[in-house]
C-alpha cells in the first residue's frame, strides 16, 4: 500500500507531461516540416550551384537554427513547469523507501528479528519502486502512441476516392467532362466552374490559359486523381467514379510539371520505368528515347543507357554518373512518358526547358500519330498551334474553343494570350 500510494503522484504527472509533449507536438509540425525541407535544399546538388550564388548558405543554416531553438525553447518551458511536481513526486517515492526502512528497523529493535531482514525489506520496497517506475514509463508511452493513433484515425476519416468494379477492357472511344466544378480543401474559391468538353480518341487537344486558372487541376481530374465537387467525368458515357481507376491508369501516360527524376537510377531504367508491369524491352526503350530527342545525349555517356544519369551515383568500377541539364532530364522524363505505349498521352508544360529545334521535332512526330490522344498544356504556340481542338481557360471557365487559325481571327483572348508570339499586327486595318 505504501509502494502504490508512492507512485499515484508519478502516473498522474508523467500522463499529463505525454499529452502536453503530443500537444506540443502538434503545435510544432509546420516549424519541424520547414526544418526538414530545408536540410534537405541543403544536401540536394542541384540547389548548391544557386544557393552559393545567392549566399544563402548561412542564412538557411541560422534559420534553421533558430527554428531549433525556438522549437527546444518552448519544449523546455513546458517540461520546466513540471520539475517541481516531479521532485515532489520523486520525494515521495524516496520517502515510502525510508518508512519501509524505519519499520524494519522498529521490527528489528522490539522484536529482536534478525539484521538480514532489513536488507531483504529495503530490497524488496527498492525493487516495487523501481519496477512500478517503469510501469509508469510504459503507460506514457502507451499513452503517446494512443494519442498519435487518434490523429491517425482522424486523418482516415477524410473520405477518399474510391473507384468501382468496372474493369475497362479497352481504351475509350470518347471522354466527357460534363460541367466539372472544383474547389480545393479549405478554399473558398473554385477553381473549375462548369468545365464540359470532350476528348475523342485519336485526337490531339490543347488547353491554355494563364498560371492559375485551372489547367493542371482539370488534368488531375481528368486521370482521377481529384474528384470533382460536381460533375462526371464519363468514358464512352460511364462515370469514371465506377471504373476500377487502375484500368484506366493503364491507358494514361502523364507527364507533369513537376516529373519525377530517378536520380539513384541508370539512363535506361529511368526510361523502363514508364512501364515496369513487363521486363524491360530495349528496343521498345530506343525508340521510345528518339521519339524524345533525348537518344544522343544518352548514347554519348561513357555507358550509354547503363550510365547513371546522377552525379552522386557510380557503377562498381568506380565511374561517376553525368549531371544532367534541366532539358535533358526533361527529355528523359518525356522518353519515359513515350515508352509507356499508352493510348492517352496527356503533358503538362512538356518542353519548358528543351530548345526550340528539338521540340518542334518532337511535336511533329506527335502530331503525324493519329493513334495516340493527346492531351497537351503549354505556353508555347509551336507546341499547340496543329492540335485539332483549343481550350482557352480563364478564371476556371472555358473562355474559347476552336483551332488556332479560327482563335487567332477572332482577336480575342486567345490572340492577346500568344500575340507575341504570333508577330502580327493586333489593328491590321491601322496600317491600311
């Protein structure tokens, strides 16, 4: 009775310091998070080249500093406000031992019991302490873990997209967004009102439109990676929300602004990659590079395609991977887009960073495939110009359709978009 009336106090503040940390825990995500990413900008070699030209070095490393100690100072303070509670517990703990002790000693003095039993008692009383201390421990840990599986189990709460039975057997004739609206969590303002279009297979489309006006959003839809607030998104007439979404997976090959680089893997795999639900097939990977202009530079590495495309990687004779420039990692990814032999090819800004030359080969190759849909957005008029439909998005809406010829003599917002690079005169009748 002495031993647990001992350790109540102990229990009671180390569950109320566990959910003070997980409190405190959950204050500091954004801080940690900010901490994290900027490690890891410092430890990236494709930031060194700017972060020494700006002299930001340092100034990352102070602020990652002060986000530590800010962090540490506020974990601090609130451990501090319980030290006293602590000590007064412990003391407790220590003073249960030292009744136990007097006891013995008492039963020793009045009742001549031997000397032994007061190192077997004092034994027993230290071992009960340090034992239910470590009870005590476990608790807080539970209680930890407790507290992290409910903001698990909040977190499954948010519903998420899940697809039907329905296995697509073919590619679809057709695909219709039908008055496609969209609002982002926690948005107040949607980003696609009332979008309906339609995508016929064989087809090459183009959306345009200024930075933020729904592009990349209605793509995401379109492959099912969103869902629409409202809407449907219908293959050949079904909602894509009844298909099994990795059938329609298969028959997509997207390629986004933000494409992955493969960076702990050789130029060939970075290709393969596109498609890893067959071995690899080289000859299927060749064509695939060419079609992305991207087979010269590759072929020039010492190992060609088995070269590591990262210089932080070497094969096991020691020889370093290439760095490679923003364009040419831009035609891997694209030669990875290609090699997936998908039915639908959708490319969000595909050729930022590739020179004009090598682009306007690359488009008329795809342009001359009448097999394949594609599904293009770009601020580059050679990259759209031959496409068959125009989309012009404005503010979430579709602002103008047609092909370029009909948009441009319409001196609308299509024209003003892309005037600069069309070279005409926007008043041809002033120069009459």
């Amino acid at each position: 009775m002495v031993v647990l009336i001992a350790i109540i106090p102990s229990v009671y503040l180390q569950f109320k310091l566990s959910r003070e940390q997980m409190a405190h825990w959950n204050t500091q995500v954004d801080s940690r998070r900010q901490r994290r990413l900027i490690e890891t900008n410092l430890i990236r070699p494709q930031h060194i080249a700017e972060m020494r030209l700006y002299g930001i070095v340092k100034y990352l490393m102070d602020l990652r500093s002060r986000l530590r100690d800010a962090d540490e100072l506020r974990r601090l303070e609130f451990q501090k406000r319980y030290i006293s509670k602590q000590l007064l517990a412990d003391a407790l703990q220590y003073g249960a031992e030292v009744v136990a002790l007097i006891w013995v000693v008492g039963q020793i003095i009045s009742r001549a019991q031997p000397v032994g039993q007061f190192l077997y008692i004092q034994q027993i009383v230290s071992r009960a302490l340090s034992t239910a201390n470590s009870l005590v421990s476990s608790l807080s840990s539970i209680d930890e873990d407790l507290a992290n599986l409910k903001d698990y189990e909040e977190f499954m709460k948010y519903p998420t997209a899940v697809g039907g039975g329905a296995v697509l057997a073919e590619a679809p004739a057709e695909v219709r967004l039908s008055d496609i609206t969209y609002t982002y969590t926690g948005g107040s303002t949607q980003v696609l009102q009332g979008i309906s279009l339609t995508i016929r297979a064989g087809q090459h489309i183009a959306i345009v439109g200024e930075n933020g006006a729904g592009k990349s959003t209605l793509i995401r839809i379109l492959a099912g990676l969103y869902q629409p607030e409202s809407g449907q998104v219908l293959l050949d007439g079904q909602d894509l929300r009844t298909v099994d979404i990795r059938s329609w997976h298969q028959r997509l090959a997207v390629m986004s602004q933000d494409f992955l680089k493969y960076e702990f893997a050789t130029a060939a795999n970075n290709i393969y990659f596109g498609d890893v639900s067959l071995p690899r097939d080289d000859a299927r990977m060749q064509r695939a590079a060419q079609d992305a202009e991207a087979s010269d530079f590759i072929s020039s590495l010492p190992q060609g395609f088995e070269n590591h495309v990262s210089n932080w990687m070497e094969d096991p004779r020691g020889r370093k991977g290439s760095g490679l420039s923003g364009g040419q990692w831009q035609r891997l990814a694209m030669a990875r887009n290609f090699y997936r032999g998908a039915p639908f090819i959708v490319m969000d800004e595909p050729t930022s960073a590739i020179d004009a030359l090598a682009e306007h080969r690359i488009f008329s190759r795809l342009f001359a495939d009448k097999e394949h849909t594609i599904i293009a957005i770009s601020h580059r008029l050679a990259t759209i110009e031959k496409s068959d439909v125009i989309y012009m998005l404005e503010d979430g809406r579709i602002a103008e359709t047609g092909t370029h010829d009909e948009l441009v003599n319409r001196r609308g917002r299509y024209f003003r978009m892309f005037e600069s690079q069309l070279g005409l005169d926007p008043n041809p009748a002033a120069g009459v």
